[in-house]
C-alpha cells in the first residue's frame, strides 16, 4: 500500500529571491547566520539540533534572460549541505539559468530510516513504513521543488544534495514515473555517485577513502558501483565510523564549529594509526566538506600532514560540473568548470 503524507511540512515556509548570482552570493553569509542562531537556540537548551528542526525554505536565482533548462536542487538534508550546494551553483551557473534549492528539511532522517530497514532484516524484499514515508516525502520534495520553477523549458537538471539519500531515490523515482509521469519526462537526474564513479575512473584513482554516514555505508550506496568498476574501498572501523556520525550530527550539522574539530581531529589521529594508506577521500557526505575545512585551520602534525596532502572527491562539485558539461557547448562556454 503507497504512503500519501501530507504535504504541509514540504511547504515552504520562506522563499529567498534572487536576480542575479551575485545577489545570491552576498545574501548567502547572512543566511548561514541564520541557521547558525536556530542551532544555537537548541545548543543552549541542551539539545543536538536535527534537520528536522529547521524550516523548509526555498532560495531562487531567477535572472531575467536565461541561456539554458533550470537546475533543481534538493537540499535540506541538512540545510548547511544545501545552501553550500546553491552557491557551488551560482558560482558556476552565473545568470545563466534558473537555480532552484529546496530544503527540504522535514525528510525523515536517513540512518534512522536505514537504522530500521537493518533492524527488519536487510534481506527482506518489503519496505518498512519509515521507509515508505521516506520515499513517498522524497518524491514530494521534488514535485515541490518543481513547482517553484518558472522558466518555461522541456527539461530540467535535478541534483538531490544528499548522498544517502541516493539509496532511496530510485524508488522515489519510480513513484513520481507512476504517478505523474508528464512531469518525470521533462527532468534530468545528475546522480553524485555515478558523478563520483566516472572521476575516479577516469583520473585513475583506486584506493579511496569513503567518509559518509552509517546510512550510505550501509545502503552500500557507493561501494556497489565502486566495486563493479575495480576500486578498493576503504572505509574507517565501526568505532570511527561512531566517532565520525558524531562529526556529522552533533558538530557540522548542529553548526559547533569547536566540537566538529575537537572530534575530527580524534577521527583523523585515530585513523592514522591504521596506516590506511588512501590515494583520495570521497566526502560521501555533504557535511564532510564543511568538517574537512574546518580542520585545515586548526588540525596539527600528522593530521595536518595527511589532509594537506591528499585530493578530497566533493560529489556535489562533480555533479554541478556534470551538469555543465551536459548543456549545448556555446552555454557551457560561459561557465566557470
């Protein structure tokens, strides 16, 4: 039986305006301050935000002669991943297109979801209902991430900012395929693991290090493709692997800059003394880039050493830069790629 939820909690709640790129990119910052004071709302009542506790909003670049189809974005999961997501696009994209980020923050939580899909029995055919209504909410974020799209166009790119939630997109897809089928047509799914799999491919990278959360480890959700296509992957122990979700969840996510780099930095030392030996790292989570710069400026000696030294694979920053390769040459030219 399908799942309808209602659609409230995907309403969005504010909508940011643009024109321009660089009217985007100036309000960004002040943007990013709001979201820092919603969590320290939370932080200083003893609580770890979620993203589930931040708003659903909507952030538009709508300049007024477009070259090329709109970009959708769906972000939301979390909020910091989405508007990092938007302004890699504007940054790209300048005003050239319509740009679309819906954050889609009522999404039930990923690891959660996967945390009670293991529970069940991993071997099992059937969905649970978190799962179901996890779907069933995905397929709705991107209808209403559509809707928001006024530039009148036959196709539209579609990028969903979270890696985990990779893993359940193929069935959101199918659902939105069923049940509105003009709309499925016209849009262009850019996947951040096939993105992630072709570069490494082609640049010949074959040891990377996978730092992602417990719902894409375990939906397998790169090691699958990785693993069809020869690359070893390494992944840190369950013990680190706990200590990295912490990174995630209370630190990147709860915007505790101090606690994400106190915690990192006990991630990176105790990762290193497995000698793990990786020619790249995979941020398999959105968060991870945010984690990874912020360590730069305060990591020291050996974890400084290693993160200095080694390529970081940002699969959103691929996915855009897919997304430009895949428009009519004379647009592209007038990208930055």
């Amino acid at each position: 039986m399908q799942t309808n939820p209602s659609s409230a909690p995907l309403n969005p709640q504010h909508q940011y305006d643009f024109e321009t790129a660089q009217q985007a990119l100036t309000a960004i910052p002040a943007y990013r301050r709001r979201l820092a004071d919603i969590a320290k709302v939370h932080l200083d009542l003893g609580e770890v935000i979620a993203d589930q506790d931040y708003p659903t909003e909507v952030m538009v670049l709508r300049p007024q002669h477009t070259k090329v189809p709109p970009l959708l974005l769906i972000g939301g999961m979390g909020p910091w991943a989405g508007v990092a997501g938007f302004e890699q696009a504007c940054e790209i994209f300048h005003d050239t297109r319509e740009i679309v980020l819906l954050q889609a923050c009522a999404l039930p939580n990923r690891t959660a979801v996967m945390a009670e899909k293991r529970q069940a029995g991993s071997k099992t055919l059937a969905k649970t209902l978190a799962e179901e209504e996890l779907v069933a909410m995905l397929e709705m974020a991107i209808r209403v991430g559509v809707a928001q799209i006024s530039t009148g166009h036959t196709s539209i790119q579609v990028i969903v900012l979270c890696n985990a939630a990779h893993y359940f997109l193929p069935f959101a897809w199918q659902r939105l395929l069923n049940n509105h089928p003009q709309m499925a047509i016209k849009l262009q799914w850019i996947s951040l693991i096939e993105s992630v799999v072709d570069y490494l491919r082609n640049h010949h990278w074959r040891r990377p290090l996978l730092l992602c959360t417990s719902a894409t480890r375990w939906g397998q959700v790169y090691a699958d493709s990785l693993q069809a296509n020869g690359i070893d992957l390494i992944e840190p122990s369950d013990a680190l692997q706990s200590t990295l979700m912490d990174c995630i969840y209370q630190g990147v996510k709860a915007s505790n800059r101090d606690l994400t780099c106190e915690l990192g930095e006990r991630f990176f030392v105790e990762l290193l003394k497995t000698q793990p030996d990786p020619d790249c790292i995979i941020a398999g989570c959105s968060e991870i880039p945010c984690l990874l710069e912020w360590l730069q400026g305060t990591s020291k000696g050996a974890v400084q050493q290693f993160l200095s030294a080694i390529e970081v694979i940002n699969p959103v920053q691929l996915a855009l830069n897919h997304a430009a390769e895949t428009l009519q040459p004379m647009a592209a030219m007038e990208l930055s790629i």
